[in-house]
C-alpha cells in the first residue's frame, strides 16, 4: 500500500501535516451570517458586501479585535490549522488618527493568536486611497497611512517586538494597486527586500480593478508590480482571479505564489482563477480562509481543484500523477501557506479519526484522496505542534 510522504497511519489515526492558511483577515469573522440577505442596492457584489464589512471594521476596538480574533483562531485550529498568515489593516481610529501605540491593533490579532495556540505571520498592510484619485473616506480611514515611512516603522516596530518568536513572522502586504499609489510599490518592495520579508498583496479580484489599474498607469496589475520589482519567491498574489496569462507567466517566472480563497471567493462572487494558465507557469500555490465566511481548509483545499472542474467542464484538471492530485493539494494547504507566509515547515500534524463516517469503506491507498475531496472538519482530532513551536 502505497500511502506517499504525506501521510502516516498509528492505530486508530493518521496523522499528515497540518494546514496553514495563507490569508486571513480575523476581524471578519465577525461578519458571519450577516451579509447573506439583498442589500439596498439592487444587485449585491463583492463591492457591496464591502459596505457592510466597512460597518464592521468602524465599530473595532483593540479589545473586539483580540474577542473575535481568539474565536477565529480558536476554529481554525480545531479544523486542523497551526499556521496563520493575517493581513492586517485596520490599524488607526475611526477618524484616522494612529493609537498612542501605533500597533496596537496588530498586537491584538498576534495576542489572539498566542492564545489561541496558532503560529501567526503578521503581515502588516500598508493602504493609502480609496482608488486612483480618490483619498481614503468612511472606514478606509482606519487602514489608510498617510506617509509611507510611517508604516513601515510600523513593520520594524513589529519586528523588533516579535523578532525572537518563533511562532511569529512578520511580512509586509501592500494592499491593492486600487488602494496604493503606483509611486509606493518600489520604496515597499527594497524595504520587504531589505528585511527579506513575505510580501503579500491582493492582486486582480475583481474586474473593476484591473481595469482601474489599466486606466492608471497603462498596464496590467502584475505587469505593474513586476516593473516596480515587487515580484520573487516571497512574492504572494491573494486571489490571482482576473488575470491575462501573460501575467501568469510573469508570477512563474519570478518563483512567486498565488493564494487562492475557494470559500471566500465563492461567496463574494469574484471568480475562479485560470488555473491552467497558472499551473502551466510553474506558479506554486497555497489557500487561504480570507473572510472567514466559513472554517473548512478542506474545502478550501478541495476548492482550488473543484472550481477549476465549473471553469472547464472537465475531470481532474491537474493529470500530473506524482505526486498525485491529492497530494499536491494537500501540500498546498498545509506546507506551500506556511512557507508563503514566513515558515519553514507546517509546525506539526494534523491528527485525523481514521474511524470517522466520512471516511468508512475507503481503503488505506485512496484515504488521503477521500481526505481531500470527501472529507472535513468532523474528522480531525486535533494538532500536535512539532519543532520548536510553543503553540500548544
Ligand atoms: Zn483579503
């Protein structure tokens, strides 16, 4: 029985690598459930439901930050996940004005985390505008930094707090090209070069922004980034949904990452990436949970392969036979989020009830394939974190 490096069998468990997730946004679990009725706009999209996610991020206190992000965690780690990678941007008061202690909302989400028992990789977002002309208004003002050099002594606040954690990272994630000045991203990428730091940015989510960005400056969103030398192995493109393939291209090239939010994307309506075009590039791939919409790495796991099949009307998009489908997805979530985010391995396993209804009447050769697009959350155990990780 051939069962691949990723999984081991002990008795009644199996134990595999534990997920991490690559992009979460904490303070958004807050949301769940309340923007699934019609807005008051007619139709509702993703730039609508972010009416109702900017309602939120104006009622955060640093105290509600660390409630709802200790609950976040807390199921994400029962789901089986030891890594986060949270893109952090709200980070002054409601009017704008910074804390007395500047990150003092980024120290909420990294508390939370250590509560909670998940490694973290705080990537500090820098945010500027509301778009190409238009400055930062209503909730944007809490995210928006009006000086550069301000932010990113911010990140070297944090790495000087952090810095000999070694539950936590510290990364650097430039919004969106909508919400950064052009003239931003170079002085951003020397500075994540400087301090070889995981660079995140939300690249192509909508249609709307690609086209914004074309209008600006001419080109294309990743056409734009490679120019300002932003692109390289810690390079992560969050979503990666409207891209040309020339733009694919340009991520495989450069050794960069793409993360992709099956759940979230989902349920904002953004899209399914071209994965075709992103797998023919060599882009290596992780997941991430995003709005926290839902707590299920499995699905997100399973999502990347299964929208691809809605895209192309086909069956097993990725023929590669080894490793196999399964395991490449797996590695996706657990080992590929973990390392895009600052890590050098998963941190340890996630331990799956062998026994479990979702898992009767497979046998041991096709368990991990069963795992990944048939099983969830109700099959894990819990994590043993490995290493030198303090999580508990
Ligand atoms: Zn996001």
């Amino acid at each position: 029985v051939t069962l691949g490096p990723w999984l081991q069998l002990a008795g009644a468990d199996a134990l595999l690598p534990a997920f991490a997730t690559a992009h979460s946004h904490a303070f958004q679990r807050g949301m769940r459930g309340l923007a699934q009725r019609p807005g008051p706009a007619g139709t509702d999209d993703f730039w609508t439901w972010r009416e109702a996610m900017y309602r939120l991020a104006l009622s955060l206190t640093p105290e509600r930050v660390l409630a709802i992000s200790r609950v976040a965690f807390r199921e994400l780690r029962a789901a089986g996940t030891l890594t986060v990678g949270e893109f952090h941007y709200v980070h002054h008061q409601p009017d704008g004005t910074p804390y007395d202690d500047r990150t003092v909302m980024a120290e909420a989400v990294i508390e939370a985390a250590k509560a909670e028992g998940v490694r973290i990789s705080l990537l500090r977002t820098i945010y500027h505008r509301g778009g190409p002309g238009k400055p930062a208004e209503g909730a944007q003002r809490r995210f928006s930094d009006g000086d550069l050099d301000d932010a990113l002594r911010d990140v070297e606040t944090l790495l000087a707090r952090h810095g000999a954690d070694a539950d936590v990272r510290v990364g650097i994630a430039p919004h969106s090209v909508r919400a950064i000045p052009p003239a931003w991203l170079a002085p951003i990428a020397a500075f994540a070069e400087r301090h070889a730091l995981p660079l995140h940015m939300h690249v192509a989510e909508q249609p709307a922004e690609v086209a914004a960005c074309v209008a600006e400056t001419g080109r294309r969103p990743v056409e734009l980034l490679a120019e300002a030398g932003l692109l390289g192995p810690r390079f992560v493109a969050v979503h990666a949904t409207h891209l040309a393939p020339a733009e694919a291209e340009l991520l495989g090239r450069a050794g960069a990452v793409a993360c992709i939010n099956p759940t979230t994307e989902r349920d904002l309506g953004d899209g399914h990436p071209d994965l075709a075009s992103l797998r023919a590039a060599g882009v290596r791939l992780c997941t991430g949970i995003d709005s926290h919409v839902s707590t299920d790495p499995f699905e997100e796991m399973r999502g990347i392969e299964l929208g691809e099949r809605l895209r192309t009307l086909r069956r097993v998009t990725d023929r590669t036979t080894s490793p196999t489908l399964a395991e490449r997805l797996w590695r996706a979530a657990s080992l590929e989020g973990a390392r895009a985010v600052g890590f050098d391995d998963a941190g340890g396993s996630v331990v799956i009830d062998r026994e479990a209804l979702q898992l009767a009447l497979v046998d041991d050769e096709h368990l991990l394939d069963a795992l990944v697009f048939s099983a969830g959350p109700s099959v894990v155990k819990g994590v043993v974190p490995s290493g030198n990780s303090t999580a508990r």
